[in-house]
C-alpha cells in the first residue's frame, strides 16, 4: 500500500519530510513520470487539497493520488489499476485544466480478497 516512500518513484508530490507543513517534492527518481500524493483521505490534514493545489499551479505536474490502504499498480509507466484490501476507497487521477485549477478523476480500487 502506499506510503511516503512511494514519492520516491514518482517525479514527486507533497511531503511533510523537511517541516510540518507540506511542501513539494521534486526531486524523485522519476521512474513514474508522474507526480503521487500519498494519504489522501488522511483527517486533520490538508493533503489532498495541497497535492490538487500545486498539481493545478503546475508546481507538480500531474499524477495520481490515492486514499490510504490503494495500492497503484503500474504496468511498464502506465497505470494499470488502483489495487485494495479495504472496500469503498480508491485513487484519483489528477491534472492541471489549463486555469490555475485541477481536475480529478475517481479510479475505484479493484477489491483483493485476504488470506485467511
């Protein structure tokens, strides 16, 4: 599932790794050509409008976001699918629109059965 580490892979995404607030990572090894904001749906913190800021001021380029427990699955640097074991959250497809704003796409995580 994914993690802050995730970022490293990715061309990017918020980071809270050198103060408390959130501020651009930009330097990620770029395997993903994407940007990634982790913990998406974490209460109490302004992760997901701060990721869909800077995606929409182009401080990131675009990318995918996902909700804590999503999994994304690339195949080669395509998303292939957001993967979960927990029901009902997904990932979110994020790009600037051309006026300083964003636009989202849901992309709902296939459900992985666990092992008992």
């Amino acid at each position: 599932m994914p993690t802050a580490g995730s970022l490293c892979w990715h061309l990017g995404g918020p980071t809270d790794s050198f103060r408390d607030g959130l501020d651009p990572f930009t330097d990620g090894l770029g395997f993903l050509p994407y940007s990634n904001g982790v913990h998406d749906d974490f209460a109490g913190q302004p992760r997901r409008r701060v990721y869909r800021d800077m995606v929409g001021r182009g401080v990131l380029p675009a990318g995918y976001a996902s909700e804590d427990g999503v999994g994304l699955y690339y195949t080669g640097t395509r998303l292939h699918e957001a993967v979960s074991i927990v029901p009902g959250i997904r990932a979110w497809q994020v790009q600037p629109d051309g006026t300083g704003g964003y636009q989202e796409q849901p992309i709902v995580a296939r459900l992985l059965h666990s092992r008992s």
